[in-house]
C-alpha cells in the first residue's frame, strides 16, 4: 500500500498554465490580425484569393509545385504577404509547449528531479527536431 | 462558388462543431477531419495540417484552467505525451507519405478508424474512481500522483496510477493516429489514462485535454514545415470552433449530454462510412 499522504501535484503546474495562457492569447491575436491583412488585402497575397479555389484540391506536392509556396522556414522572409502573415499566429501557437518545456526544464534541473529532467530533455529534442525541418522524407 | 463560399460554410460548419462537440464531449478534431475530408473540396492533406491546429487551439484554450484546478495532471501528462507526441512525428511523416502515393489509402484508413473510434465510443464506460491501491516501479520513479478537489462534494481526492507500461503501449497508437490523420486522439487518451492506468475519470479527461497539446505541436510543426497548413482553411476553422465550443459550453447545463453525444457519434459513423466510400471512388 502505498504513502497517500505524500502524493502532491507538480509545483511548476501553476506557472506552466499562466505560459500557456499569455501565450496563446497573443497566439491567437497574431492570427486573427494577419488574417484580416491578407483578407482585406492590405497584404498582397503569393495566391490571389480568387484563384484558390484551383489549387486547394490539389495533393500538397502540386499545390507546391503550382503555387511556388514555401516550405520549412522560408515564410519568415516573406512575412509581407498576405498568404504568409497568419503564419506568425500558427507558429506562435505551435511553439508554446516548447517555450514550456524549456522552463519546465530548468525548473525540474534546480530541483534536481532527474526523471522528469530526462523527459523534459527528450521531449524538447523531438519538438526541436520537428520545428527544424531537419527530417525529409522521399517518395 | 465565389472564393469566399467555402471557408464560410467551413466557419459555419465548425462553429456547430464546437457547439455539438462540447455538449457530447467529443474534442473537435475528431469531428472536423472526417466531415471536412468526405463533404468539402479541399485535399485531405490540407485537412488534416488544420485538423491538428483545431485540436492543439482546443487544448491550449483548456490547459490553463485545467491545470490550475489540478485536474489535468502535469506528471501524468509528460511521459504519456512524450510517448506520443514522438509516434505523432513518424505518424506526420507516414501520413503525407502515404497520401503522396495515393490520397485513397489515406481516405480508406480514415474511414476505417472513424467507424472504430464510433465502436470503442458506444462501448467504452469509464470508471469514475478506480481502485488503484499501489503505483509500480514507473508510477513511482516519475511520481506519477496527485490530488484534486472533487467540487460537488468538496472532498480532497488523492490517485495514482498503475499498468504505466501497458498505458505507454497504448500512446503510442494514440501519437500514430494523431500524426497521420490530424486527429485530436482525445477519446483514445481518456480511455487509457483511465481504464488501464486507473486514473480518476475527471483526473483523465482534463489530463487527456492538456496533453493533446503537447502531442500535437510536434506533427503540428511537421504539417506547416512542409506548406500543408493553409490559412484560408485554418484561421476560420479555428475560430468557429473555438466561437462554437464557447457557446456550446454556456448550452450544456441546459441539454441532455447522452443524446447529443448519440446525435454526434451517428454523424460521425455516417462521415467515417462517406469517407471510406471516396476511397472506392463510390
């Protein structure tokens, strides 16, 4: 039978909500406000609106090809369309867990909580990887 | 159609998602891929690329609140999202893989796991507290416990968990599926953070809500690193059904959840079934 008395939710729960909640408040702020430049077409779009009926049916690799959209991390230097600005708010919204784990990381390593620093570490290693576009696959 | 008709109906359509999914506790995503993918035009690939944002914008809006009541547990949450989130990149690789050689194999799946996702939903019953007398060597090296307040009783309720490996084989189905279809995964994660690991019904349902946050910003990355997150389709979809879920939670207390949630599980076999239809061309 095990100690009830000694169970106790993690320390560090309360700070990663209030991350989670600032960040994805400014998450979702960024994308409503790029969405309503490329809409009103304060920013020019890569696709003209009209046209994206031809193209959203299309496979990803055609779309591609077709468009000439950008892959990986390439939509940072293309901020100023409009097809592109949204993408601040997706990336936002993508990266909380991350700038989480991150303090979650330091936390756990001064409290020197080995496992969860361990968990911490290999979690950060596989959204590192996926935020790099390091990992290609070919057909 | 004007360019504009059909991310209106989408707005619409997953406005009334959020609405319905709330009222029959059914996450978002698990609604949006099948409908978007059998009833609109758009490629299933830039479905599912909006599908994983529907649902990671779900469970981040749920995080804070869930974690500060303690029902969402961070300790049970890290290694089970950990597990996953890493079979959710193989299954982000997988996915666009296979609809690269041929978009009807990924349909076909999809089908076929809508229609079982109904099946383990009608037959599936939680346990509200299950006996758990004593964690294993696992539960213990992550000190996988806690303790939340059960509000309509005000008592301090204390768990633990155990069959932590049996639970961890589980997540890593739950990351495939997460990854190759852009499913939310919630209904997988709540029967195995409580029928095998015997975590408090509430304790895994809030916990189930957190961690899909995490399971899906890994394939979340994958989809919008390789061009398949297309803001016409993500940003309404987005905000209807977070417009949706806001509404359908001031609804709830006023509606009877048992036939919504009935209501939605046929719609949900009945999108599963037209989904594996366009696989066959049919």
């Amino acid at each position: 039978m095990e100690n009830f008395s000694s169970f106790e939710n993690a320390s560090e729960q309360q700070l990663y909500a209030k991350i989670v909640y600032h960040m994805n408040h400014l998450g979702l702020f960024a994308l409503v406000a790029g969405f309503a430049l490329y809409l009103t077409g304060m920013l020019t779009p890569h696709v003209p609106l009209e046209d994206l009926p031809q193209y959203w049916s299309l496979p990803l690799e055609q779309y591609l090809e077709k468009t000439g959209a950008l892959t990986g991390w390439q939509w940072i230097s293309e901020l100023g369309y409009g097809d592109v600005a949204p993408l601040i708010g997706v990336a936002v919204l993508a990266s909380i867990t991350l700038v989480c784990y991150l303090v979650l990381f330091f936390q756990f390593l001064q409290r020197g909580i080995k496992p969860l620093v361990v968990i911490t570490v290999i979690e950060l290693f596989f959204m590192l990887l996926s935020a790099s576009n390091l990992i290609q696959i070919s057909h | 159609m004007p360019w504009w008709g059909w991310p209106t109906i989408l707005f619409f359509t997953t406005f009334l998602i959020g609405v319905f999914g709330v009222m029959a506790g059914i996450g978002g995503g698990v609604l949006f891929v099948p409908l978007a993918a059998s009833f609109f035009p758009f490629h299933i690939d830039f479905v599912r690329g909006t599908g994983l944002f529907i649902a990671l914008g779900s469970s981040l809006a749920a995080a804070p609140h869930l974690l500060e009541k303690n029902l969402a547990s961070l300790k049970l949450a890290m290694p089970s999202a950990l597990v996953a989130s890493t079979f959710a990149i193989i299954g982000a690789f997988l996915g666009l893989w296979l609809s690269a050689l041929n978009p009807a194999y990924i349909q076909g799946s999809l089908g076929v796991t809508i229609i079982g996702i109904v099946f383990i939903m009608l037959f599936a019953k939680n346990s509200e507290n299950p006996s758990v007398t004593h964690g294993n060597y696992l539960t213990q090296l992550l000190q996988i416990n806690g303790i939340y307040t059960e509000e309509t009783t005000g008592k301090e309720i204390r768990w633990t968990v155990h069959n932590t490996t049996k639970g961890m084989l589980g997540f890593v189905i739950v990351g495939l599926l997460a990854g190759i279809f852009g499913l939310g995964a919630g209904w997988a994660n709540v029967a195995i953070l409580n029928l095998v690991m015997g975590a408090p019904v509430k304790v895994a349902v809030a916990t189930s809500s957190f961690a899909l946050s995490i399971t899906d910003s890994t394939a979340a990355w994958i989809y919008m690193n390789k061009g398949a997150v297309l803001p016409i389709l993500t940003v309404p979809s987005m905000i209807g059904i977070m417009l949706g879920a806001n509404i359908g939670s001031k609804l709830l207390p006023k509606v009877k959840p048992s036939v919504i949630r009935n209501m939605v599980i046929g719609v949900l076999f009945f999108a599963g079934v037209r989904s594996l239809m366009k696989a066959f061309g049919i």
